[in-house]
C-alpha cells in the first residue's frame, strides 16, 4: 500500500474539503471547480473527499474521467491535492440501467485505478483525523464486520469522520435512508463518530448533533439541484438547495467548517472544540 507523506510546519492549519455529485459536466460543476481552485490559492488544502457520484452517468472513468474530472480539477492536481471518493450509485450503475455489481465489476479495475481507490471501502488517517470510507450501496454484514473491526483498532485519540454516499438523515428529495439508520447509525454512536458526512440528495443540510454524532448532506457538487420535501427531518438545522463545497480547518484544537457556494458566498459556517486529547500536531501527513 502506497502512501504521501508532506511536511507542515507546526503552525500550519490543517485543511480538506468536502462534496458530492459532482462529476455532472454541467456548468455548475465548472463554477465549484473554479471556486475550488481560488480558495485553494487563498486557503491552501491538502485533502479532498468526494461523496460519490463522481463521475456521471455511470462512473465510466475511461469514457468520461478526462472531461469531467480531471480536466476541471487540475489547479488542484497540479498542486498534488489528493482526492479520495467513495462510492454513488452513478459510479457503479450501467448505461441502460444495469445494477451492481454488473456494469461496475466489469469496469472495476480501470475505474479504481483512475480515483486510486484500495477498495470499494476502505480506511486512512490524514493528520488527527481517521476517515472511513463506506460503499452504502452495498452496506451489507462483510462490510459492517470491516468497519466494527476498523472502528475498535483505531487510535481514541483520533477524530473520526466516516463518509458515504446515502445519507443516514435527509429532509432532501430521496430521503433517509432506512437500512442505514438500522445498521449505520447505531455503530457510529457507539464508536464516538464526530461525523457522517454523505451526498446524494442534491442539496446542502446540516443537522444538529445526535447522540454527538453531526451528520451533514453535502451533494451541491454539480448535479442538478433538487428541492426539499415540506416537513423536513427533525434535528435538520439548515437547508440549502444550492450548488457548494465545504472547507474544513483544523487548527489548536478547534475545528471549524465553511460552506461556500458556486458564487464564492458562505452559506454555512460552525466550529467545534475539541478535547485536548485529539488535539495532536501534525508536522507530516500520511495519507495510505
């Protein structure tokens, strides 16, 4: 397993930001792109996640991997900024509607070798922080074995983000998603989550924390937008049917979060503090 180690100075605030439903090439993409690249030169990150559906119609990355991403990502890439997605359910669908694991097991190969992708999930650690990054296509008993596993071997001093595709909570136009409430939920509790952070719906929302747990909708990456349903889920704090990116820095002990739309205007911003216990430095970064 390969990884990149960079050098910071101790000062340095540790940034990445966040999105999903990109990978449209419709213009909205082009202007996230674009405000990615001007925030970067101003507030330089190190890490993206992506939150599925990276590449449209069916995460073809031979066919479509150049036009809608490297080409409108290569500020970023130019400047070694590491991308890293999980799985939507256009990245591993077919043409003509064929399912999992058909289209996706055909193409496998090609299509992770294009994001460098170990897994369909997989795990990293990026300073303080441990992601994991869940296929919730197929959430099924193999993969929540994996992640109970990877979750019990992690560091208690490290903040863990998981991030997926569905979202566990959304007023959004597909809604929450039951199976992940079911089996999702319970282990982001009880393995002390700070975050889920997911897409598909194509909008932004943030919840207030449940069971300490914050869970965000982060799918304005490009993809048409999509209304809300009338009655929206309980905890929801904020709405937003616009296109966007989140921004997060951490930074002596606190972590903070901005959410910047297509335009370059914040749509949402909060900060949390955490223990001193999570509050390591960070002079290298692996990323494996």
């Amino acid at each position: 397993m390969s990884f990149s180690t960079t050098e910071l100075e101790p000062a340095t605030p540790l940034r990445f930001v966040v999105f999903g439903d990109g990978g449209s090439g419709l213009p909205a993409q082009k202007r996230i792109a674009e405000q990615l690249a001007r925030y970067h030169q101003q507030h330089p990150f190190h890490l993206v996640l992506l939150l599925g559906d990276n590449i449209y119609p069916n995460g073809d990355a031979l066919k479509y991997g150049e036009s809608r991403f490297t080409a409108l990502y290569q500020p970023l890439l130019e400047q070694q900024v590491i991308f890293k997605p999980v799985l939507g359910n256009h990245d591993i669908s077919g043409p003509l509607g064929v399912g999992y694991p058909a289209f996706w097991m055909s193409n496998r190969r090609e299509n992770m070798r294009f994001f460098n992708m170990p897994d369909t999930y997989y795990d990293f650690i990026f300073g303080p922080f441990h992601f994991f990054m869940l296929d919730t296509n197929r959430f099924r008993q193999t993969q929540r074995k994996w992640l109970n596993t990877a979750f019990a071997k992690s560091d208690d001093s490290a903040i863990k983000i998981v991030c997926g595709h569905h979202p566990v909570m959304s007023s959004g136009f597909h809604g929450s998603t039951p199976r992940l409430k079911r089996h999702l939920k319970p282990m982001l509790e009880k393995h002390g989550a700070a975050f889920y952070l997911s897409a598909h719906e194509h909008d932004y929302e943030r919840f207030e924390p449940v069971n300490e747990v914050t869970y965000i909708v982060s799918g304005g990456g490009g993809a048409d937008l999509r209304e809300f349903r009338k009655k929206a889920e309980p905890a929801s704090l904020i709405r937003a049917s616009r296109h966007h990116f989140m921004a997060f820095e951490y930074f002596e002990n606190c972590l903070s979060a901005q959410v910047i739309d297509d335009t370059g205007n914040v749509l949402d911003q909060f900060s949390i503090n955490l223990p001193l216990a999570v509050a390591q430095p960070h002079p290298h970064l692996q990323i494996h």
